[in-house]
C-alpha cells in the first residue's frame, strides 16, 4: 500500500498550474504539490491553499507539541518551497545518479532529512563509471520516462575540448542547411533553421569528438539488452548542429516517425552560461500520453537521452544565441533490418550505420 501511495505521488510531480514536468519548486507546507516558479505558485494559491490547508492538517500529529501551523491561509507559501533540480522528465521520482559531487536539492529540506526520501539529489556526475551511471540511472530513467538527462557528462575540461572542435568546425563554413528526413518542398528553413554537418571522428581536428562519441557508446553498450526490447547494434555518425542565434529553431517533429531503425536519440550540448530566459532555445518534448511537457535547457556539458520514435515529439524553440549540439542516434537490429527490406532508410547521414566503437580508456 506504502509503494502504491509513492508510484501516485510520483505520477503528480508536474507544475499544478502549467503542467511542466523539470526544474520544480515543491511546497514545503503540504510537501504534495509542485510548481515549475514562484510566479506560478502565486498565481495557483488560491486554489491551492484549501488543499494545502487540509494536507497541513493531516500531518499535524507529526508535530512536536509547541508547534503550530501557519495562521495566514491567504499569505502565498515562499518560505515553504523546496526546489527540486532536474534528472530526467520528472526529476524527483528517479533514482539518483550515482555521484560524487551532490548538492543541496533546494531552499527547504535536505533529501532524507525528515526520515524520507522524497527529493532528488542533482543529477550530477563526474566520477562515476559509465557502467554504473547506465544501469543505476540511464537505464530505469529511460524505461520510466523515455527522457533522461545527465549534466557534467564529460567534465569543463573535456567538454571545452569538445567545444574548441566545434568552433573551428564551424569557421570552416562546412556547415549545411539542416535537412529533413522527407524532402517534399522547399520550405525547410520554416521548419528547422539549425546548420549541420556529420562527423566520423577520425577527421582532423576532430579529436575530442570522437572521444565523446567514444563514451556515447561506452554508455550504450552496457545499456544493451536493458533499453526496452532493443538490441542496439550500430549508430549513425555524429551530427553536429548549430543555430545561429536570430530567433532560429526546429517546430515539433519526431526524430524516427516511420521505422527508419534509429530507436535512441543522444544529444551533447556545448553552451557556457546558457539560460533559457536570455537565450531561449529549449529543448521541449511532448511524452505521448501525457498532458505534461519537458523542458531542458542546452547547457554546456550536459547529456539527453530519448526514445526516437513517435512516443516523443519534441521541438527547438526559437534561440538567440549561437546553440551548438552533438546528436547521435542508436540503431534497433530488428527495426534496422526490416526498415531496410522497406527501403525506409533514405535518410542521408542519418541512414549511414556506424558500428560501435570499442571501449574508450578509462583515462
């Protein structure tokens, strides 16, 4: 009954007035509802006060005797939030990530303190093997959530290395219109407005790509067998993107809407400083079957990882900063070998299998 109760409260962790699903504020009176801002929580008081008085009320035996609860049901609740840092889609009903590098969840309670918990530690990692970070976190995320997001992936260090490639890619001026998979009219640039090229990894200058993709697929391979029902046998090369930065974007599509094999999306993202109110450019996925959203900023050094087929739509809102990325997609053995009998594959690049790199060295 316990665990029944817990699998509810999980399901409810999304902002009561919007519906986002990351970045959540918890109310640290009734310790029950969630919202994604201050703003959001003032403007939901009104209602949501009668609830909060009531759940108050209930948890009022667990105080100590001299205690009260506060009398101003009409003051809205700022002392009483607790944020939540983002893991996956719903970030506080994910087991952590394994990690050295914890930080206080937020502005009320620490995680465990009060015998619970309830609250997610940040999804940090910068130790931990990828073996571990796939099957104590990646995996049970993914199979949950079909989202997971993992920040310092690689570490400041190695990620600038990543970010000194890309920069001197793009000067090369090899960056090309972002294509989509069906080609049926000239109207690309008012769908995705992001320049592309592929990289293999044994290009000049490419050296710390290759080692991201390297750890890209050190993660997959201890994922396999894990992912749902896949068996991922090859990926495609590394498609490295930007958006300039005057307001360019990608509106909603599906990465793999016809079987084309590709069944993992990965996406490594490079900007310093990026906050989504200056620069815009959110990554938002629309999880099938859910009223809620996710958005996830494309912050330097972090990693996302979705299904790519229809179960995610998702969209690039428009950005106005330059926003580089890294994508690479994993291919299904099955869905791979039946799409190509269809003849489903012409896809450029993104049909072009590449087989997964052996282990990067643990250095």
């Amino acid at each position: 009954m316990e665990k029944q109760q817990s699998d509810l409260e999980r399901d409810r962790q999304y902002c009561e007035l919007c519906g986002k699903i990351e970045n959540l504020l918890k109310c640290g009176r009734c310790r029950s509802s969630f919202y994604c801002s201050k703003e959001h929580q003032k403007q939901h008081w009104k209602k949501h006060k009668l609830i909060c008085k009531e759940v108050d009320k209930a948890q009022l035996p667990k105080q100590k005797p001299e205690q009260t609860p506060p009398s101003e049901d009409d003051k809205e609740p700022e002392k009483y939030r607790e944020k939540i840092s983002p893991e996956c889609a719903d970030s506080a009903s994910l087991p952590p990530p394994p990690t050295s590098n914890t930080e206080a969840p937020g502005l009320g309670d620490r995680a465990g303190e009060d015998g619970s918990n309830d609250t997610a530690t940040p999804n940090r990692q910068t130790s931990s093997s990828p073996q571990k970070l796939a099957t104590e976190y990646i995996v049970p995320c993914m199979n949950k959530h079909g989202i997971c997001v993992v920040d310092n992936f690689l570490g400041a260090e190695t990620g600038l290395g990543v970010l000194e490639n890309v920069k001197a890619l793009h000067k090369t001026g090899k960056f090309t219109d972002g294509q989509l998979v069906s080609q049926k009219s000239d109207s690309t640039k008012d769908i995705r407005g992001d320049k592309i090229t592929w990289i293999e990894g044994r290009e000049a200058g490419c050296e710390k790509i290759r080692f991201l993709m390297s750890r890209m697929d050190d993660l997959i391979r201890h994922c396999n067998g894990k992912l749902g029902n896949y068996t991922i046998n090859g990926r495609t090369k590394a498609m490295v993107a930007c958006y300039p930065g005057n307001g360019t974007g990608y509106v909603r599509h599906v990465d793999n809407p016809n079987g084309d094999g590709r069944c993992v999306t990965c996406i490594y993202y490079l900007n310093k400083d990026w906050t989504a109110k200056e620069h815009g450019g959110l990554l938002r996925i629309f999880p099938e079957g859910k009223a809620q959203f996710a958005d996830i900023e494309p912050k330097f050094d972090r990693l996302v990882l979705f299904w790519s087929d229809r179960r995610n739509p998702h969209e690039v809102q428009p950005a106005f900063a330059t926003r580089y990325a890294i994508t690479v997609w994993y291919f299904d053995a099955d869905e791979r070998a039946r799409a190509k009998e269809k003849y489903l594959t012409g896809a450029g690049e993104k049909g072009v299998k590449v087989e997964l790199g052996k282990p990067s060295d643990p250095s």
